[in-house]
C-alpha cells in the first residue's frame, strides 16, 4: 500500500513479496527526463529513513548521476534553445565566441580538452587552466567566461550538475566602455549641409540617425508606414541587421527599443520631399515598402552602405572620421549638453533604463555638474 508524502521526499510502497521500496526524484536526464534513485527495505520505517538520508544528499549537490554528454554537446543544445531567445546577430556572437573557447563547436577533429570532457566532470580548475591558455583581449575573454557560465548555469537549473564550475573563476574585463568620438556642433551642422546636399536616400538614413537617435539597422529597417509625416514621428518596430555577411530582419534589442521618435521639422521637411519622389505606387504599396530598399526592393539596401557613403561624406569635408553609430551617440550627447534629463534622452534612444544612458555618456555628465557651482560669499 502507497502513503502519500509530502512533495520532493519520495514515494514509498510495499511490493507483494512483503519487501519495502522508495523512490526520490534527484533530478533530470538531459533530455528532461527523470532520473530516479530506489532504496529496499525490510520495514516501512527503514525506507524512509533511506529516503531522508539521500534527500540530505540530494540538496548537497552528492547525488548526481555520471552523464556521457560533454561540454560541446550541451553547448551546442544551448545554442539552440537560444536561437529561439535572442535576434540572429545576437545567436551568431554567441556562437562565435563560444568557438573561440570550444574550438570543436566549429570543427569536431580540433584540438578541445574542455569541449571533450563530461559535462559532469568539469570543475573550477579546469575552467581556470583552460581559460588561462586562451589568447584573448579582456573583453573576449569577458565574454568568453560569461557564455560559459550561462550553458553552465542552464545545466545546474535542469539538474545535470550539482554545481557551476564556472561561478568562482574571475577574468580581468576591458576598461569603462565610452563612446566614440562625437561631433561638435559645428561638425554636425557641416556633415547636415552635405547630407543634404547629396542625392542618394542614404544621406536621409544618416540624417535619421544623427537627428533622432536611430541605431544603423533602426533607421535602414523602417517602412513608410512607420513614418507618420502629420504628426511629425516614426515608430521604431524592427531593425536590419548584418549576420553571416549578410542582411537579416529582427526585433528591437530591448522592449524599450520599441518607441516613439519626434522627428525635428527639418528633418521632417527631408522626409516629406522624399516621400513625394515615390511614384508609380499605389498608396498601400508605399506604406508597406521600405524607406531604403535595395538593388531588391522587397530588402532595405546592405546594411554596411550608410558606413561607406559617411567615411566619403566625412573625407570629402576633411573632417576626423567617425563610426556611423556615432551619430547616434552624438545625438544623446547633444541632448544632454542642452540639459535635456536623462530619463528622456533614454526614453528616444531605447535604452532599457536611465542607467544605461548614465553608463555611457557619465564623462559628458560629470563634465556638466563641474559647472554647477554654488557661490554664496
């Protein structure tokens, strides 16, 4: 006869013969099922004393089963659950930087102690020893160790290990991230002359970036019904991004990338202009192409095209090159400089939260507050 007990603390029941039986739930198989443990005894009160003794076992981590999946294998598995969580461009730095600490995950014949071992046999040395022998900059090796700890971290949820090995091990990360170099305003003015100057839609996509804060893929991923030319804002709903050389679709990086833009009235009036040099469409076919298509039109142009068309605009007015995501830095720091707070300036850019914006633009901040003196005599 079965007595139920409590949830987690096993089942125990008489078989026919007379002999008692246990059985504890200790965790799961790599494929999500579950693996148990069973303990005999003469009487009742012998088995759940068993049970009580592997349940103290169980909580210290002592209790995992030997598994023959490795590090790769789970690596692998992890990657892709994860191409279901994050954008394309995010999967593919996953995979590219786990490769450089798990060379198997690329070519199975390479040299790869750490991607050969069991999953279950992998402790904090190894970890130390096998990281230690990797030639990376501080900010790969970051990167290398918090991938790491995350597939890690996945197994010890579903129960396949009893401990991260990759919780103590401590790598040196690369110095504060800053922004690249922002242009002053006389250079924005200067590189707003050109852009309007120049015939390509392109100078447009930079001009969005440098005027409404849009990331590259933002801006090149907008439609026409994005764009509302009444109210004077556009919608921000997805981004084209660069992934394995070539041009792909996906969402905003955050909740918050989805937002709602001012668009200023002279940048408005470029987008009204252009909007009437689209013919031969009707009104719905418009609205649901792209601002900035390509050689094909039912794809926005290359991703890396607003890069070439800024370093010939930049060289051309002899002015010190800049990334095209500095446009966009340089429209967070010109808000800030015109003392605009800082909940909005993370509000139009997309920022998950304020912090982050503080993260980035603290040197410009700092820099503010050092004129805000009080003189009282």
């Amino acid at each position: 006869m079965t007595r139920k007990r409590p949830p987690g603390e096993g089942s125990i029941y008489q078989r026919k013969d007379g002999l008692w039986v246990g059985a504890i739930t200790i965790g799961y198989t790599p494929r999500g099922n579950p693996r148990r443990k069973v303990v005999y005894g003469r009487t009742r009160q012998e088995v759940a004393r068993k049970l009580a003794e592997l349940q103290v076992l169980h909580h210290k981590g002592l209790l995992s089963e030997p598994s023959q999946i490795t590090v790769r294998e789970w690596a692998e598995d992890w990657l892709r659950r994860k191409a279901s969580e994050v954008r394309p461009r995010t999967l593919e730095s996953y995979r590219y930087h786990l490769t450089r600490a798990l060379p198997s995950l690329k070519d199975p014949q390479a040299h790869d102690p750490l991607g050969r071992m069991r999953l279950q046999a992998v402790q904090p040395l190894h970890v130390r020893r096998h990281l230690d022998g990797l030639k990376l900059t501080p900010h790969a090796m970051k990167n290398v160790r918090w991938l790491l700890h995350s597939l890690f971290e996945d197994a010890l949820r579903m129960e396949v290990i009893h401990r991260n090995p990759v919780a103590p091990i401590r790598v040196k990360g690369p110095p504060r991230k800053t922004p690249g170099r922002t242009l002053q305003p006389e250079e924005a003015r200067a590189l707003l002359a050109a852009l309007d100057a120049h015939p390509s839609p392109l100078a447009l996509a930079l001009r969005l970036m440098l005027t409404c804060g849009l990331r590259r893929g933002e801006a090149l991923g907008l439609r026409w019904e994005d764009v509302d030319l009444e109210e004077g804002v556009l919608r921000v709903r997805r981004a084209w991004a660069k992934v394995g050389g070539r041009g792909v679709i996906s969402e905003p990086k955050t909740s918050s990338g989805y937002r709602t833009v001012p668009i200023p009235p002279t940048t408005l009036e470029r987008l009204r202009a252009y909007r009437e040099s689209v013919q031969g469409l009707s009104e719905e076919e418009v609205r649901a192409s792209w601002l900035f298509p390509g050689r094909d039109p039912s794809q926005p142009v290359h991703p890396d095209a607003p890069d070439h068309l800024l370093r010939r605009l930049l060289s051309r007015l002899g002015l010190p090159q800049v990334r095209v995501h500095d446009l966009r830095h340089t429209y967070g720091s010109l808000l800030l400089a015109n003392g605009a707070p800082v909940e909005l300036v993370a509000e139009r850019m997309g920022h998950a939260n304020p912090n982050i914006t503080l993260g980035i633009y603290r040197h410009l901040l700092e820099e503010e507050r050092r004129g805000w003196v009080l003189d009282i005599g």
